[in-house]
C-alpha cells in the first residue's frame, strides 16, 4: 500500500517504562535494536522506512506519534487472543477512539 501511494512508512513500537528483565539498562537502545532487526528482515525495499521508539503508555504514545507526525493512517494489531472474536483490546480500542487518522486494526 505505501508503494502504490509513494509513501513514507512511520514503524514505531513503544518500551516499557521500567523492564521487566532489570539487566536491560537502555530500553530506548536494546528496543531501537531489535525494531531495526525486524525491519532489515521485513521493511520492503523500495518504501522509506522510518523506526521510532518511545517509551510510556503504549495508546498514549501511539495518539502522540501520529499527531506529532500529522500520519494518514494507523495500522496496529489487535492482540488480546482470548476476546479477540469478539472486542477490540484495550490499545486498539484506545487508538481507534482518539486517533485524528484512519486506523487498520489488524488480528493477531
């Protein structure tokens, strides 16, 4: 999709505040890392691709980064397995309420 349209892909993901595993002393470092990991393995090719992380409440964060960033459109997963048939999880519930975008909820 972001192809088609000659779009920039925004990828963020959101660290806990405090880690549950207290021998990760740089949360912003190790999960700016891994994301880039993923995206090396996933990111297509001929799309730019942008990796943000940030750390706090992940539905806060989401709202914050798209308003800040003026985004188009949302896509985020909805991973709350034992409802997910039937209610939106928390997150998603959140972004879909307050985003000022679209947003793709897509089940896990």
């Amino acid at each position: 999709m972001a192809f088609r349209r000659q779009a920039d892909l925004l990828v963020a993901t959101v660290a806990p505040e405090m880690e549950r595993n207290l021998n990760i002393r740089d949360s912003v470092a190790y999960w700016t890392e891994k994301l880039n990991e993923f995206l090396e393995e996933n990111a297509p090719a001929d799309v730019n691709v942008e990796a943000v992380v940030r750390t706090g409440a992940v539905h806060r964060q989401i709202v914050r980064l798209a308003e800040e960033r003026q985004v188009d459109v949302i896509v985020m997963e909805s991973a709350n397995p034992k409802i997910q048939d039937y209610l939106l999880g928390t997150t998603a519930s959140h972004v879909v309420t307050h985003a000022h975008c679209s947003v793709f909820v897509v089940r896990g």
